[in-house]
C-alpha cells in the first residue's frame, strides 16, 4: 500500500473519529446509519488489512487484547474474505476485490478437507461470495468440489451430514444447529451442475432437523445425536449453552438463517412456516432484552447480568430482512422492524467499535463458547460478517 494511501486512511480515521466521538445519536433515516455503518467497516477493515499484511492467517478474535489469527482449517477462516467481498460489492473499489481474492485463495485447500461439515462457513462465505460479484470460473470450481467434499459427511440412513469428529465418547453421529448454514453450497452446487444429489442431501438434512432438533416451542438444541446404524436420534444435548433444556442464542439464530434459506432455495412453504415460528420463539421469549440483542444463552442463570451476544443479533438481523421480504404486508412490516431496531442497536457506540480500537473488529460484545470459558465479550469475526450482511440486507430490501 502506497504512502499516498497511507495518508488517506489516516486523514479519514481521523475524520470519522471526531464525527463519531461528537455524535450523541443516530439518525432517524435507517439508510444513513448504513451508510455510517459501512464507512466504519471500510476504515476498520483497512486497518485490518494493514496489520495482517497479506497473511496468510485470518483474524477470528481477540484474546486479552491480542489479535488472535487461525489456519485455514478453523471453521472461521473464511468469514474475513467474505468481509472483504461485500466491501467491493458496496463500494466498487477494486482494491476490496485484490484482497478479497487474496484472503480467499489462501483457503482453497479446504475444498478437499473433508474431515469438517463447516465447508459453507468456510466456502461459500468467502468463494461464494466472490463468484456472485465477479463470476470467476476458477471459484465456481473451487465450490463445486468443495460441495462434493461435503457431500461425503451424508449418510443416508440417517438423513443428515454428520457434524463434528470429535467427542465419539460422547456422540457417534453427531448433527448440531449449526450445520443449516452450510446447506446453501449444496444448493449452490446444484444449480451449477444440474446435479440434484447436492439437493436432495441439502432438503433431507433441513427436514431431519427440523424434525428432531426442536422442541415444541420452536426453541432447539444444539446437538442430536443420532444411532449411524439405525438412523434414530438418541440423545439431545446444547453443548455450547447454559443446560441441555436451555436455548443457547446463536443456535436459534441459525436455525433462523438456515430455514429462512432453505424456503429461499426450494420455495416449500414448510420451511417458511419453520422459520416464522422460530422468530416467534426468539422474540417472544421472556428474556429477550428490549433492545433485541439476545444474552448469550435465553435461559441463561444470571440475567440481566449475563452477556450479550452480538454475534447472534447479528445474525438473526440478516436473517429477519430476507425472511419479511417473503412475507404478507403486516408479518413483513413486523420482520422489517424488528431488523431494523437491531441494527440500530448494533450501530450504537455501545456494540459499534471506535475507528482504529477493538483490533479492527467491527461489533464488540460476542460470545464464542461460554461453558468452555472461550470469547467470552469478546469481538468475533463472523459477529462483523452478518453484521455486514444485514446492511447490505437493509439495503436491498428496503431500498437506498
């Protein structure tokens, strides 16, 4: 990065930190507070760029201060790549492109991993991305395979893509809430190749899940375990939740995402209908805070002092402007407003970062793994990959 560039940055951190450090309140119009929320990305996102200098790690989180970078294979490798895509899809500026591609190409050999179910993550977060905005052969190839990869956690007698490889003391074919999301390569696959086996995993997964991992109030667990010889689920735990009878918040907030796409990619009503009563659960649950953004855990022992996740407000917030877009007028308004309340929650100087501060994350206030004493208030990466999202979301849903 030449000096001259060097320069413009500054000048702008500067610049916005006077703006924001001056600004007692949002404004009203949703659309500006985009606007602001992805100038703020684009000067966090450079900096970031800056300290990593064409790493080939990836920044996932910090830890007592300190940038925290993973390889390839961690499940979070391909959230900042795809940061980066919709920086050149809001702005245009082929700089975000370059480093875009960049980011991406260094977890290309994930396509072959195929000892993880987190290929969509991984994938199509970052390569998915970059093949919509610029129709690249070579990353359409690289999500093909990728799909292919993935299609080999499918077992048929059980209906679902087997989740983690780890813990066999605890589960022997092992489904968690989380897996909806890397449903959509399959689709993606499809569609490509006219091959409707990536399909038929993807439709035969969802409706596994949604017919064992939910509880008659639509909240769900975290993680069925299910007999590989018979097919049968034998044991429902929330392992990164308060208690096995408990709805950990990000755990609502994909089966949100992954249902309101699954009505998206197949047009079944049923998967619509799913979605709605999850977002019936989550926002009607006792413990929601006024200001939708969920504590880590709804059942959580110690509300009104546990944690916030921003991470799952996020999420459930790019999920709310898809799924009103599908929606009759009232239930669509209703979606639309509850989006937007979060986002503003989220561009608030309480969750929203000071330009140049927060290692260059965007949100602050996630939870990663709370039982596990991991990214406990922490910034997260994929917090600010949904987050983008949703802005962009906001956007194409309820006009510039």
């Amino acid at each position: 990065m030449s000096k001259s560039i060097f320069l413009k940055i500054a000048l702008l951190i500067v610049a916005f930190f006077t703006i924001y450090s001056c600004k007692s309140e949002l404004p009203e119009n949703p659309n500006l507070i985009v606007k602001m929320n992805m100038d703020t990305c684009a000067l966090q996102l450079s900096g970031a760029l800056q300290m990593l200098n064409s790493s080939t790690l990836s920044p996932r989180t910090s830890e007592d201060g300190k940038l925290v970078l993973v390889k390839p294979g961690d499940w979070t490798s391909g959230f900042f790549p795809g940061n980066l895509w919709m920086m050149y899809e809001y702005t245009h500026d082929e700089k975000w492109k370059q480093a875009a591609d960049l980011y991406s190409m260094n977890i290309e050999a994930e396509k072959w991993n195929g000892k993880t179910h987190d290929m969509g993550f991984k994938l199509y977060c970052s390569f998915g991305n970059g093949y919509r905005l610029t129709q690249n052969q070579k990353y359409r190839e690289i999500l093909i395979q990728g799909a292919k990869t993935l299609s080999t956690r499918f077992k048929p007698v059980v209906g679902c893509i087997r989740s983690w490889d780890h813990n066999a003391d605890k589960w022997e074919y092992p489904v968690i809430i989380d897996n909806m999301i890397n449903l959509e390569l399959l689709f993606f696959a499809t569609r490509e190749t006219g091959d409707s086996t990536y399909y038929k995993i993807a439709v035969s997964h969802a409706t596994k899940t949604m017919q064992n991992h939910f509880r008659s109030d639509y909240s769900s667990f975290h993680v069925v375990g299910y007999n590989p010889r018979t097919g049968k689920p034998v044991k429902w735990n929330t392992h990164q939740g308060y208690s096995d009878s408990s709805a950990w918040a990000r755990g609502q907030a994909w089966g949100l995402y992954g249902y309101t796409m699954m009505f998206r990619e197949t047009g079944d009503s049923i998967f619509l209908e799913h979605a709605k009563h999850i977002a019936g659960f989550i926002f009607n649950d006792h413990n929601m805070p006024v200001d939708l953004i969920p504590y880590w855990d709804y059942d959580a022992p110690n509300i009104p002092n546990a944690p916030r996740d921003a991470s799952a407000a996020a999420v459930i917030c790019s999920a709310l402007y898809e799924l009103g877009s599908y929606c009759k007028p009232a239930e669509k308004e209703s979606f639309f407003q509850k989006a937007d309340k979060i986002l503003e929650t989220l561009s608030s100087a309480e969750y929203l970062a000071k330009i140049g501060t927060n290692n260059n994350f965007i949100l602050e206030h996630s939870v990663g793994n709370y039982p596990n004493k991991s990214e406990i208030d922490a910034p997260i990466v994929y917090a600010d990959y949904y987050f983008l999202e949703a802005n962009l979301r906001r956007l194409k849903y309820k006009g510039e």
